[in-house]
C-alpha cells in the first residue's frame, strides 16, 4: 500500500491510489512554515479495516519529523490516531 502526497502554496493530501482510482486520502492546511491541520481523513470501503487510515497518517508524522514541522489534527480520526499512539505524540502542535 502506497502512500502519495501532493501539495499545493496552502494545501496538501497525503493519499492511497489504485488504478487511477483514490481508495484513501487525508487532507491538510498548511498554517505558516511550521505547521500543518488535518482537517479530513477518509477511506474507501475497499481498503477499510487493512489500516489505510493509520499509514496516513503515519506518513504524515513521518514527513513532520524529517521536514521539522508540527501537526494540529482536527480530524477526530488522525486525532485518535496519535492519542492511541505514543510514538506519534512527538510532532503535536
């Protein structure tokens, strides 16, 4: 399962693709140099339950930490995702 990213000046989204076809994505604000907002996380009934969600959101962190960025995740599901996950706390806003 790989996970691509793309942004934009103010926007970003990591996601999952298949065959032309988005299965998963995250989306984010980005919020001056240092800091980015989840605002969304959705995945498709196609990938639900294989952990889609959780590798998006680990993508993210893992891009925080060698980019030297914070996250605000508003998105009840990223935020949940980091609270269960200590080794992810480390890049919180």
């Amino acid at each position: 399962m790989e996970i691509l990213h793309e942004s934009t000046d103010s926007k970003g989204t990591f996601y999952i693709e298949k065959s032309g076809k988005r299965l998963a994505e995250m989306t984010y604000s980005k919020a001056g140099a240092d800091k980015i907002i989840i605002d969304h996380t959705e995945v498709s009934e196609e990938l639900k339950g294989q952990g889609a969600g959780k590798k998006l959101v680990v993508a993210a962190v893992e891009k925080a930490r060698k980019e030297g960025f914070k996250i605000l995740p508003l998105c009840p599901f990223a935020k949940a995702t980091i609270q269960k996950d200590a080794s992810l706390q480390d890049v919180l806003a």
